[in-house]
C-alpha cells in the first residue's frame, strides 16, 4: 500500500499535516489529516472541531474524529486561532477518506508559528514517509 | 496466547483486507470499507468468512434430550433440515451464549445435531455439554468440530441468485431457517438458509481444507466483520460479548428482547428462574435509540434521563450507513423503554438527545 504525501506541507507523528496557505501569506496554516491516517481509521462519519475564534495549542488535542470502527484524537501541529473551520465535513465528513489533503480539511489557523521551526517537531514528506513505512 | 486463524488468513491478507481480534481469532475487519462492504450486502450481494464461529456435533440415543435440556428453544420441533435460534443459560437464566441449532441428518439411526457457539465459545460450550451428559447418564457424543469446518455468510437481496449459479442443486426453494446438504465446486457443504445481517441469505459450512475453493466459487464483495457489525445493528441483533455478557453484562433472554428464543413447556436449565421472570417482568430492557444530536454512540456510554440522572448504558452503537444516522442498542429501566421516549447518551462529557426507536432500524427479511 502506499500513500500520497504531498511535499508541499509538513507533518505531525500524530498524522496530521500543516499547509501554510502561500497566496495569503499573512500567517494563516490549514490543517487536516494524512491518507495514511484516514486509511487507518477507515469510513470517516463524525469530526469534532473547535469553532472559529477558538485557540489551539501545537501539540495539544483540539478535536475528535471518528470512523465507524474508531474514536482519535486530532492534535495541534501549530498555535493559533482558528480563523475557518471546514463545516462541509459536518455533513460530509467522508470528504476526509476521498480527499484527506484538499476537501478534507480541518481548520485554518491564524499563526506566528514558522513550521519548519525545530520547536514544533514537525516532519517533512520525507520523515513522515520513514515513520508510516 | 496466540490468535487463531481461519484457514483463508493469507488469501484475506493479499486481497489487502485489515485484520482484527474477535474471540481469540485473527479476522478481517475489512476488505475495501466498511461502507462499500456494507452497501454491498443491502443493495446486491457480499461474502462474509466467519470461520471464528464455533460447531458442537452432538448425535446419540440421548442427542434431542441433552440439546433440549442445554438451549431454551424447543429442539423437538426441529426436523431434519431445520434450525432454531437459540439461547444457553445458567440456572439463573442467564445468557451464557446465543447460538443456532441445526438438525442435521440422522447418524447410525440417532438424532444429530451441530450448535453454533460465538467465537472463542466452543469450548466452553463443549466441556458445558459433556459436564451435564455425564451428570445427567446420557448417552450422546459430543464434538468440537470448530476446527474442521470454515464457515461462510453469503449475503444480499441478490444472494439467491448468485447462489444459484454458484451450487449444483436448486438452492432458492430453501426456506427460512431450512437447512441441507449443497454441492459447491464438487464440495459437500451444509447450507442453511440464515443470516445476520437482515437480509436474505445462506450460510455454508465448509470442509476447513476445503475453504479456498468454496470461498473463490463466489464472485462477490468479500465483506469483514465491520460491515457485519452495522449490518447486525441495522437490523437490532443482538452481539454476544457485546449487548450481553454472562460476566460483565448478565442479562436474561427477555431483558436482552430475545424471550422468543424461550420455551417454558420445555425442560432446560434456566427454565424455572425464566419462568419467574416472566411473571415478575423484567426491570431492564434493552431499546434500539437514534441519535438526534451529531455525535457517534459506542458500547459502554452513559444513558441519562432528561434530568440528567444516569439510567441505562450503551450496549452497541454506530453511524448507520444506511441510515445515515446515529443508532445504538442499551439497557434502561423499563419506564424509559417505550418508543419515543427522549433520553440522553454522554459523549465524551456531552449530553447528545437520543429518542428511543423499535428495531429492527430498517426493513428486514
């Protein structure tokens, strides 16, 4: 089996990704969860996210995401407010199977966070891919 | 202690099936996910291998005593070629395990019978009905024959038809809950007209070392025991281990809405405390509930009343994929039993408003 990961963002162990939203460039991250974790988890039917405005803390749990067979945490890779948060998923939360790194998104999060900071731990395309091989 | 496993565990793993625990067994979860496989089974056909399931051969002078003595259905009534669902309890009439009872062809002249324990029960069940024949002077001989028989669930409105092409004989005259004899790919195998999944269907018990080729003489969906799961729950079956439990979650055949599989004008252990409680009436009762509230329910949360008082527990809980909806089975005292009622399930802390449904949730066969 393998698994898409786009190299354009950088990952947490926990298997969420952060894509810094370039064409802003004002700070704003995106966040959602990998291929390789929605695979794990199978049919997606239920996410719990945090409603704009609230903060979230990098490393910190800041929603729930259940398939049919599983309950997961979903971890902060940054800090940040969350500035849009994905309702289609309320509805449609099987985006997350069928698109984990596009529809599939989370939550975006206003952030002074630089990703590729060593605070953060975060991974690239290439580590994570070590860790799920 | 090491996993069992059933004899196709490499044919499941390079179809790049997922692999779960159940009842000691290593079994596939599933194949492509649960949702295909689930659609498959209600709209068209799917396979199940539910080889974890146990088979007791019991055949003897004294087989129909000591069957009727250890299950609370009434095996009298059974003919060659039928089966009955059944319960086994303890002397205090709790459920120990369900099972179907099969009657099969006579042996040597004698009545003959294989029961179907749940996974990882067989041999409890064995020593259970060895124990009591002993105790009790009969003359019976009984089997653990888990080992000898994969066992397959082929299931879905379109399970007859694909059936048909698939087995030697005529198949689709087979009644409900009939059973006999099949040719699969010049395969002996018992076929039973049953199911767990409300839909139609047919079970086949397979030869262990002839499970390859029955297993691939179908063209279908292979299904795992996620699907098997919602499927079940959709049509308000209940699980043992799950939605009863002879230690963590003792219930009687008529708190867990199985009474029917009771029998008082027989004789059977268990058969006296049932009568009791069913002159007593049950003070517990287990519901079918959906969600109204967005929020997934799973075995072991709280129910609460409207007042916020802890009444019941969730048994079985899940998105329905038919549905679309989340439904769940539980236990609350009666006075919240009836259809309609609004109750609460905590979810993660969370009060969600659930109301209380009849099941089966959807039509079933």
């Amino acid at each position: 089996m393998s698994f898409d990961i786009p190299a354009d963002r950088r990952y947490l162990e926990s298997h969420e990704w952060a894509h810094a939203l370039e064409s802003d460039g004002d700070g704003v991250v995106r966040i959602g969860i990998s291929d390789f974790a929605q695979d794990e988890l199978g049919d997606v039917v239920f996410v719990e996210l945090p409603e704009e405005g609230e903060s979230i803390t990098a490393g910190e749990q800041f929603g729930v995401i259940e398939s049919i067979k599983a309950v997961s945490d979903l971890y902060a890779p940054v800090s940040g407010e969350v500035v849009a948060v994905n309702e289609t998923l309320f509805d449609s939360p099987e985006l997350v199977n069928d698109d984990p790194f596009g529809e599939g998104w989370m939550l975006e999060v206003e952030t002074d966070d630089d990703l590729e900071s060593a605070d953060l731990e975060l991974l690239s395309a290439d580590e994570y891919d070590e860790q799920i091989a | 202690m090491p996993l069992q496993t059933p004899p196709l565990r490499g044919l499941h793993d390079e179809r790049g099936a997922k692999f779960t625990e159940f009842g000691g067994w290593d079994m596939p979860v599933e194949f492509d996910s649960i949702r295909e496989e689930h659609a498959a089974v209600r709209d068209d056909v799917g396979i199940f291998d539910v080889s974890h399931m146990g088979e007791i051969h019991v055949t003897g002078p004294d087989a129909t005593t000591l069957m009727g003595r250890l299950t609370s259905n009434d095996v009298t009534t059974l003919e060659v070629g039928d089966s009955q669902y059944a319960t086994i309890t303890d002397e205090e009439g709790i459920i120990i395990d369900d099972t179907v009872v099969y009657r099969l062809p006579d042996e040597n002249g004698e009545a003959t019978y294989l029961f179907v324990p749940n996974a990882g029960n067989d041999e409890a069940m064995h020593e259970r009905w060895i124990e009591y024949r002993n105790e009790w002077g009969l003359e019976a001989t009984v089997d653990n024959q888990t080992d000898e028989y994969a066992m397959f669930a082929l299931q879905g409105p379109e399970a007859a038809a694909l059936a048909s092409d698939v087995v030697a004989e005529p198949i689709d005259d087979l009644g409900r809950f009939e059973a006999r004899s099949v040719t699969i790919e010049g395969i002996e195998c018992w076929t039973a007209r049953t199911g767990y999944t409300g839909e139609d269907g047919f079970e086949f018990l397979v030869p262990w070392m002839d499970a390859e080729t029955v297993w691939s003489a179908f063209d279908c969906q292979p299904c795992g025991l996620g699907a098997r799961d919602t499927l079940r729950l959709e049509a308000g079956y209940v699980l043992a281990g799950e939605d009863f439990d002879h230690e963590s979650d003792p219930r009687t055949p008529y708190e867990a809405g199985i009474g029917f599989t009771v029998k008082l004008d027989t004789e059977f252990v268990g058969r006296d405390a049932l009568e009791r409680v069913k002159e007593e009436g049950v003070e517990e009762k287990l519901v079918g509930f959906r969600l109204i509230d967005r929020g997934v329910p799973r075995h072991g949360y709280d129910i609460t009343n409207t007042e916020g008082r802890v009444v019941g527990t969730v048994t079985s809980g899940t998105m329905s994929p038919t549905l679309s909806a989340p439904i769940g089975l539980g236990y609350v005292p009666v006075e919240y039993a009836e259809p309609g009622t609004t109750l609460r399930v905590i979810v993660r802390g969370q009060p969600k408003k659930a109301r209380v449904e009849t099941t089966p949730f959807i039509d079933t066969v």
